[in-house]
C-alpha cells in the first residue's frame, strides 16, 4: 500500500472562520495526505480541538506573533523551516497573512509546493495606521513574486489576490449544512422576546463597541441582544450578554434562537458566522465591506448599513415585521445551498491539493 503524502497546515493562531476553513479543508483531503497542522497561540482565540480534525492528524505547536517583529519573526521563520525540513511535505497550505509569509519564505529550497489562503488580507484592517496598512500591501506584493498559488475564499479577494500574485484561484468559504439541517431539526424556534445577536472574537476588527452601543439604542428596548463568542472580559457590554467560546452545535442552537444577525464587523475575508447564520434563516445586517458584500444582498437577505444609526434603524425594521425577517432569511438559506455548501465545494480543495503535490512548486510560477 502507498503511503500517502504529507500536507502540511501553517496557522499563526485559531480564530474566527479560519479555523472552520482548515478543518473543513483537512477532512476534504484526509482520504489522500497525512495531515500536520503547525499552529501558533492567542490568548484571545480558542484552544485546538484534536476532535475536529481527522485521525492521526499531527499538531505542533509554533512560537509566532500576529504583529511584525524582526527578532520574533526571524525565530519563527526558522522554527518553520526545521518543520518542513523534517517531515518533507508535498505541500504546505498557509493560511492568513503571517504565516503565508513566513511559508512561502521557508519553503525556498523544498520541494513543497505552496498554497495561500489569506482569510482576508492585512492590509484591509482598520485598526493601524495607513502607513502600516500600505507596508502590510507591499510585503503581500513581494510575497506573491514567490511560487505559490493564492486560493482566495470569495469574489472580493479574488479581485484583491489578482492584483498581488500571478496564480489565483477562487473557492468560496463554505459550511456543513448537513450538520446544521441536523440541529435545527432537533431544536424548534423557540416564541419570545426578538433575540439580535452577533459572533466571532471580541477585537477591534468585529467593532464590539458598535454592538453595544445597538443595544442601548432606545429604538430597540424590547430586544435582548447576545454577542456568540469571546472572550468575556474587559469590555464595556451595555445590555450585552457575552457568552465567550461555544462549541459548534452550542453555536448553531443560539442562531437558531434568534431573530436577526448583526455584523459590524470593519473588516473580513468572506466570515463563515454569516453563512451559518444564512444558513439557519436569518436576516443579516451588515456594514457594506468587501467579503460581506459579496453575500449580503441589501433588500433581498438583509441589509447593509455603515453608521450604528442606519444599523439600529435596520434592526428596528426587521423586528417590527417578521413575515419581511422570514423572507429574508429564506433568500440567504438559499444562497448558502447554491454556492457555499461544503459537500459541493470539498471536490475542488481535492483537485487542488492533489495537482499541486504532483509537481515541482518552480512550475507553479510558470503556469498561466
């Protein structure tokens, strides 16, 4: 019997949707590659679930940081090259900014081909200066003069990636609705009071502070509101409930239980927490930013609005008249089924993994 070639997964830290997206990526492939996942830690993001992955998956755990660092990145960058050094993958597949640069750096030399999947680019954040921002586009620019190939997760990025590298792809972030028709067929919407509810990590990326101040608008005082996520700790909740970390089913059933999804997030990649909440029929209001518009469709599954006046007044719409809600949340339902159903993407995260391990990673630069 072959034995079967090793993938190697680069993460600098398990938050939000890209942790979905390398699990979901991990068992599409399992059938064909030993998997090794290298990750870093955050105090702010949940710990790793040996569960969530498939068997004999291999974790070690990376000393890397977020922010640049010369001195911490150079330990990082070489901790990674003894990494791949070692178990000599026919890939490694780096996800988000810090360690698609740090991979595509320590692969020089390897056979290992390389695949990118930024989960949103740096140089979209908001909370650093312009400066940070444009140096943050300078180095995805010269990082996309290396052979690699970018698998950007929806039509925003794609555009980005294009502009930054020579070979990109597309395919759209995606969620197991199988396991989620499966919940909600145990868990009946419950009547009560309307439930606004938002997920993810508390940063300054998903605006916390915009939330809170929602659920202190006197416009929706007959609304409980629960940010799904975390961690609890130092922030100003206003009415807020904070539940910090859940597991994926605990998740799903508080989507279930609400009566409209709100993200105000700065900036994203394509967030996941919209599809799944799409995918339990929710409307979802939204700041207009790439990623997000490519799956909110304003007036159609929800809404997309900039200021906290133009979100409150929003969400005071959606509550006022639930037949308007429902229609809502049947058209994200169906999106979701049509374009981000993991079942139907999983095939593509195979072809790819299994084309890239056949050749030398030098040929991706030449390919058109």
């Amino acid at each position: 019997m072959r034995r079967r070639r090793i993938a190697l997964q680069a993460i600098e830290s398990f938050g939000g949707g890209s942790y979905e997206v390398m699990r979901g990526v991990a068992w599409a492939v399992a059938a064909d590659f030993q998997l090794v996942v290298v990750h870093g830690r955050r105090i702010d993001s949940p710990s790793v679930s040996a569960s969530d992955f498939p068997p004999a998956t291999r974790f070690i755990e990376w000393q890397v940081q977020r922010e640049i660092s010369v001195r911490e990145d150079a330990r990082a960058l070489q901790a990674l090259r003894r990494i791949i050094t070692h178990f000599r993958p026919a890939l490694v597949h780096a996800h988000s900014s810090k360690a698609g640069a740090l991979s595509r750096i320590a692969r020089l030399g390897t056979h290992a081909s390389i695949l990118y999947s930024p989960h949103g680019y740096a140089f979209q954040r908001r909370d650093v200066a312009p400066w940070v921002r444009r140096g943050y586009w300078g180095i995805e620019w010269l990082m996309g003069r290396l052979p690699h190939v970018t698998v950007t997760c929806g039509p925003s990025e794609f555009e980005q990636g294009q502009r930054l590298a020579s070979h990109v792809l597309e395919i759209p972030n995606a969620i197991d609705l199988e396991t989620i028709d499966g919940l909600l067929e145990r868990l009946p919407r419950k009547p009560g009071r309307p439930r606004i509810v938002s997920a993810g990590r508390i940063t300054p990326q998903k605006d916390f502070a915009t939330f809170s101040v929602l659920s202190r608008d006197p416009r929706l005082n007959a609304a409980d509101f629960a940010w799904l996520g975390g961690p609890p700790g130092e922030h100003e909740p206003g009415h807020v409930s904070i539940t910090g970390w859940l597991t994926r089913s605990e998740l799903y059933r508080r989507l279930a239980e609400a009566s409209v999804f709100v993200l105000p997030s700065l900036w994203e990649g394509l967030p996941l927490v919209v599809l799944e909440a799409m995918a339990v029929g929710l409307p979802v209001i939204a700041r207009p930013i790439p990623g997000v518009t490519d799956v909110v469709r304003d007036g159609v599954s929800g809404y997309l609005r900039e200021t906290p006046d133009e979100l409150a007044a929003a969400i005071e719409q959606l509550i006022n008249d639930p037949p308007l809600a429902r229609r809502m949340g049947d058209a994200g339902r169906q999106l979701v089924e049509e374009r981000h159903d993991a079942r139907r993407l999983a095939p593509e995260w195979r072809s790819i993994y299994r084309s890239l391990a056949e050749i030398h990673p030098d040929e991706v630069a030449h390919q058109s």
